[in-house]
C-alpha cells in the first residue's frame, strides 16, 4: 500500500547548492538525475556568465509550464523577479513546497 503520491527528490547541482524537488505521481520528471544537475547546472552557469553579469535585480524570469519548479528553483535566486505559468494545480504546489 502506497501512502503517499509523490517522492521527494535531493538534486545537487555544480554550483554547491542541493535542491529539494517534491515529484508527483503522473507528472513529468527527468529520470536521469545526473543529467538533470548537469543541465540545471549549465542554465545556471549560462543565466550568470552571459545574460545577468552583475546586476541580477535588473532581470525578470519568465518560465511556461513549470511544472514542480525544477528549472524554477535552481534558477531563481539568480533574477530579481520571477514569474512562472504552470496549468497543473498539484504541481503548482508541489513547487512551492
């Protein structure tokens, strides 16, 4: 008997931070979790080194379909604002655990 309908995931990336990622049963999630922190880990090098440079607060991010926040949470210390479109109502709080 299964409680529960998610799993909670731990992806460390190469920047040093360990991100904590809530999976809902039936939704999309990358399967390969080290090419998940390797991608993860290149959105954020290249959201640093080629659109933010130094001042992050100048920049908004914008992410459709969201989903549980995975490219989301990685992503959004490195922008001033952050705004994010996700149809699938578990998944929206999924992310914001």
């Amino acid at each position: 008997c299964v409680e529960r309908s998610w799993v909670m995931e731990r992806l460390p990336i190469p920047d040093g931070r360990v991100l904590q990622y809530k999976q809902m049963e039936g939704s999309f999630s990358n399967p390969n979790g080290g090419m998940n922190a390797h991608t993860l880990g290149w959105l954020c090098s290249v959201a640093r080194q080629d659109i933010i440079g130094a001042d992050a607060t100048r920049h908004a991010l914008l992410e459709l379909y969201c989903g549980n926040g995975n490219h989301t949470c990685g992503l959004a210390p490195l922008f001033g604002s952050v705004v994010c479109v996700e149809i699938d109502k578990r998944l929206c709080l999924a992310c914001c655990e």
